[in-house]
C-alpha cells in the first residue's frame, strides 16, 4: 500500500494577499457602536467556502492511507483532496452547495446585535453576488429563490445564534451546512422497541449506527456526526450542529464520552458503506458527541450528519481588536 | 479505467457494468428537480438534438458570468438523484438518453429503464464541486435560465475527462443494493452487541 502526499494548501501570506479586508485592519472593541463585521464576515465567508480546514484534510489523509491502493474508495478520496488543493488554489466553493449558512456570534457586553446582524446579512448577499455562496434560500412553498441568500419572509436566513460571553474579544464562527447532509439527519426518542434502545448510552449507540446506515452515501460519506444526548427536540438538534464545530482529533472533555466516540468510530467505519458508498473502511470521518440537560420524562438523541466537505471557520477578534481566523 | 465519449452508442453502455470507473468526454445536459417535471409534463421537442446519445447531469451549479456575456462554471457536482426517481425512466425513454450523472443512486423504475433504453448511471463525487468544474471546458447554451433560476436550468456544456463510477448499469446491477444489504446486516449485528 503507498501512502498519498499530504495536499498542500496555499500558504496563508497568499491567502492574506488575497483577502477583502484591508491589511492591518482592525476593530475598536472600546467603542462599540463603531464596530462595523462586513468585511471581516465577508473574509470568513470566503475562507469557509473555499478552503478545507487542516483536521479534515488530516482525516481525509488518514483514511485514504487506510484503503487499499487502486480501489474505488482510495480513487474517490483521492478525487476529494484534489478538491480541496483545487478549490483553494480557485478561491472557488469547495461545493456547488454551500448550503445553509449558520453563525454563532459571541460578544462582550454593550454590543448592538442589530447592527452585527445587519453586517453578517450585507457579507452574505456580498458573497452571494460573488459567487462564492450558491442562492440557497427559496420559499418553502413555492421554491421562488430571491438569488441573495435572505429569507423572503423575515431574517431567518441566514441563521443567527448570538450569545453574550464574559470575554474582551468577539468570536463568529461559521458553518456551510449542505442540503443533502442535512436530509440525513435524525431525531430517535429513547426508548426506541424497533431499535432495542434503552436510556443510557448503549442505546445511543444503537441510534448512531442505525443512522449511519440509513444514510449510506446520501449525505456525502465519510460524513462527521454530531451526536447531542438529551435537550429538547429544538435544542437538541441545535446543539448536534454546534458540536461539529470542534476539530477532529481533540478530546472529548467527558473521558467516557471520548471512549464512547472512539467506539463508535470503530463501529461505523465496519459497516462497509466507503467513500460515497462505493463499499470502503471510511464511512465516518468523526463520532462528536455531548450530552445535554433532559426533561425526566423524554430521551433525544439527535444526529446532525456533516458531508466531508466540512467547511467551517471562525473569526476572532482579540481584545485589541485585531482579526485572526482559525 | 474506461474513456467514454458522446455520441455513445448502446454497444458501449451495453458493455459497462457497476463498479467500473470511467472518464466521460462530450455533451451534457444539467437537469434537476424542476426541468424534470418540466421534460415529463410538456416533453418538449427542442430538447430531443441536444438529449440524443447524451447523458443528463443532476447538479445545480454555481456559475459566474463574464464581461463578454458567456459563461463558466465556478463549482458543479453532482445533487442527490433520487428526486427525479417519478420522472428519470419517462425521461430517458422519450429522449434516448445514454446516461444520468448523479449522486446517491436511483430506484428500480429507473433501473428497468436503463435496461429498456441501453443507459447506465454514473455516479460523481459528492462536493467535488471544484474539480467537476474544472473539467467542464465549455458551457454551450443555457435553457429556461429566467424561467427555473440558475441551479435550476438547463445548462448544456461540454466536459473532458469528467471522473464517474458506473452505480447502475444497463443489466439490473446497482453497487447502492449491494452496498445497503451489506451494511444493513452488518448494522444489525452489530446493535446485538452488548
């Protein structure tokens, strides 16, 4: 078995070169009402939807160092990270679909979360105009896309979370969460008699795999999950998305829950379902999962499923303002 | 790997079967969720020249248009097939399509018409979306750009090289029910475990 080179992404001084914000730009965090995101959002746009993250590259690595040489699965993952140097090198979407666009903001006190929303929406029609977002966003009903990426009947979209934190700096990350990852998600109410899944972690274990394994290739395999236990049924999805938004490769803080994801990584990956579910030993590039408050009387395991192509990012301004993304 | 290049005759479709990987050169037409019930409700005529000996595409891409008027396409792989399942064997019967590009596989109706008309699906990468595009080398028209919107309309282009697996072939084979039964069964021993 020969091992493929690691791809070598553009080398960040390109990247800075090419970059929408002005060099040496940076925010006065002490005067609120100046702060002004677009261009900074705009930047981490374009940056999510263009350039693969180092954990997924790793993983995507890994594991096509883990199939046999010349099979269908290694063909494919090799197609992938040719992507991914490709899409760099182009500033072009990684996918066509850069999928629903969700933010989580998190700011110190006596910031205008109007004004930030604002921002964030004007970066979005910016980079849809520039076509590094698809227009995504189309009535329900009807399917009538507006082309910009805004909820034609209120903000919805591009989604929001903000949340006010004890810290100097501010942090937006960023998620590109793909239409067809997202139809593979579920929602299992434990106990489940069809499963034989009880209340404790055997029985999530059930869930995973049993999604996993409806989803087959559908959302894009190797796909990462995003396992929340326990919530309701509207925060616990939440939170199944927002745990994606830890790199691979980290620990889980809860060591039982860092076995049980490793377990789970083990179980996924025998399924057999590969790359795109063309058969393979990569069906998973990650097992993420948490556990969350619950009402005594309801159990929800929520699975988020994210495509390999992974695209997140996140802007940080420091205390003094100054941008970094990561 | 196989090259394959359109006009494709039936012998050539005849001859593919699942699991082989090939590398498609020629005409394609880009269809989706709209232009399929538009091509089984109105069948229109102008469609059938640019159809004949093709192979139909299952993407919505994001394209950019120059200065100059003309087009190119900045991401494009495949979206999941299995939408058009209603409308794909109708399809391919009325204009005698060689071949349909997608992601995810479709159902046994269109499997018994690749059979009927001598067609395979191809399957792309999913979210290969810069690479796809990088081998379409010349977008040659566009159809219903303002009635559907742009991932939605018919955009004819010319590919080189364009990197497919055959996951359904013209023989009643599909890697997907292969794929599934295995895994489903591993799944369930799987849950048996303590």
């Amino acid at each position: 078995m020969t091992s493929c080179p690691m791809p070598t992404l553009t080398p960040m001084a390109t990247v800075e070169a090419k970059s929408v914000l002005p060099k040496d730009w940076f925010a006065d965090l002490g005067q609120p009402e100046t702060l002004d995101l677009t261009l900074a959002v705009t930047e981490l746009i374009r940056r999510a939807t263009s350039r693969m993250p180092q954990d997924i590259i790793e993983a995507l690595v890994a594991s096509r160092n883990g199939e046999a040489e010349g099979s269908r699965a290694a063909n494919t993952l090799d197609t992938m990270l040719e992507n991914i140097t490709l899409a760099d090198d182009h500033v072009a979407p990684l996918c066509q679909d850069t999928g629903t666009v969700i933010f989580w903001v998190r700011h110190p006190f006596g910031f205008s979360q109007l004004r930030i929303k604002e921002q964030i929406r004007s970066a979005v029609r910016e980079c849809t105009s520039r076509s590094w977002l698809r227009p995504n966003c189309v009535e329900a009903l009807s399917g009538k896309n507006p082309g910009n990426n805004m909820d034609p009947f209120g903000e919805g979209h591009p989604v929001i979370h903000f949340e006010e934190w004890a810290q100097p700096g501010i942090a937006v990350a960023v998620m590109l969460k793909g239409g067809g990852c997202e139809n593979v998600g579920a929602q299992y109410r434990l106990p489940d008699a069809a499963l034989g899944a009880g209340r404790d972690l055997g029985g999530v274990r059930k869930c995973v795999i049993d999604a996993v394994a409806k989803a087959q290739g559908q959302g894009c395999s190797p796909g990462i999950l995003g396992v929340a236990i326990g919530g309701d049924r509207v925060t616990g999805y939440e939170k199944s998305k927002e745990v994606i938004l830890r790199k691979l490769g980290t620990a889980n803080p809860d060591p039982k829950l860092d076995a049980f994801e490793r377990r789970l990584m083990e179980d996924v990956n025998s399924l057999g379902i590969g790359p795109m579910g063309y058969g393979g030993h990569t069906t998973a590039l990650g097992v993420l999962v948490t556990e969350m408050f619950r009402h005594p009387a309801s159990f929800f395991v929520s699975i988020s499923y994210m495509c390999w192509s992974s695209r997140r990012m996140e802007l940080r301004l420091d205390a003094g303002g100054r941008p970094s993304f990561r | 790997m196989k090259r394959i290049t359109t006009p494709i005759s039936e012998a050539v479709i005849r001859d593919l079967k699942v699991g082989d990987e090939v590398l498609l050169t020629g005409r394609v037409v880009l269809s989706r969720d709209i232009g399929h019930k538009y091509m089984v409700e109105h069948k229109p005529e102008w469609l059938k020249p640019l159809l004949a000996e093709a192979v139909i595409y299952h993407c919505g891409p994001v394209v950019a248009q120059h200065p100059d008027g003309h087009w190119s396409f900045v991401a494009a792989g495949p979206t999941t097939s299995i939408r058009e399942e209603p409308y794909q064997a109708d399809v391919l019967e009325t204009y005698n399509v060689r071949g349909v590009i997608g992601k995810g596989g479709m159902g046994r109706k269109t499997s018994d018409a690749l059979g009927k008309v001598g067609a395979c699906y191809f399957h792309a990468t999913g979210g290969a979306g810069a690479l796809l595009a990088e081998r379409v080398k010349r977008v040659v028209d566009v159809k219903m750009l303002e009635e559907f919107g742009s991932p939605e309309a018919f955009w004819i282009i010319e590919v080189e090289d364009f990197p497919l697996v055959v996951t359904m072939d013209s023989h009643g084979g599909s890697l997907h029910e292969e794929v599934a039964s295995a895994s489903q069964d591993r799944a369930k021993a799987l849950m048996a475990q303590k």
